[in-house]
C-alpha cells in the first residue's frame, strides 16, 4: 500500500468521533459523528485511465458538505499537474 493511502487513513484519526468500517468484502469506510466522509470505492466504469481505458482500483470517495469544500480539498495549492 502506498504512503499516500496510509495517510489517508490517518488523517482522520485526528478528528473526534471517528469510526473506520471494513467489513469483509466491502470497501473501507470512515465516518466522522457517524457521517460518512470517506469511502475506498471499488473500481467503477466512471474512474479509468484515460490513455488505456483501465479502471482505477484505487479511487477514494470524499463526502463533504458543498462544492467549494470538494474544490478547497482536491486543488493543488501549487498548481502542480499531474
């Protein structure tokens, strides 16, 4: 598993009333005062490599509360692409 994903997973610890879920079988599940806030997905024909058509294993779902929290979470402050 990556250092990234590691992180992930740790980064919620930091909040108060977190519970992570991972039923056997079912993709892992975070909730913060038993809200779900992050959610490993299993691959989907909406999450694929653009240049071989392959489905992402690894995408991870972020619930939050409006459009403006999704953009403060996702934007590279440095405007690095990828």
């Amino acid at each position: 598993m990556s250092r990234n994903i590691d992180t992930v997973r740790r980064v919620p610890r930091w909040f108060q009333h977190v519970r992570s879920r991972a039923d056997p079988g079912l993709p892992e599940v975070t909730q913060v005062g038993g809200k779900s806030f992050i959610y490993f997905r299993t691959p989907r024909p909406d999450a694929v490599d653009a240049s071989t058509g392959e489905r992402y294993d690894d995408v991870i779902v972020f619930w939050v509360a409006s459009e403006v929290d999704k953009q403060a979470m996702v934007q590279d402050p440095a405007g690095a692409q990828d």
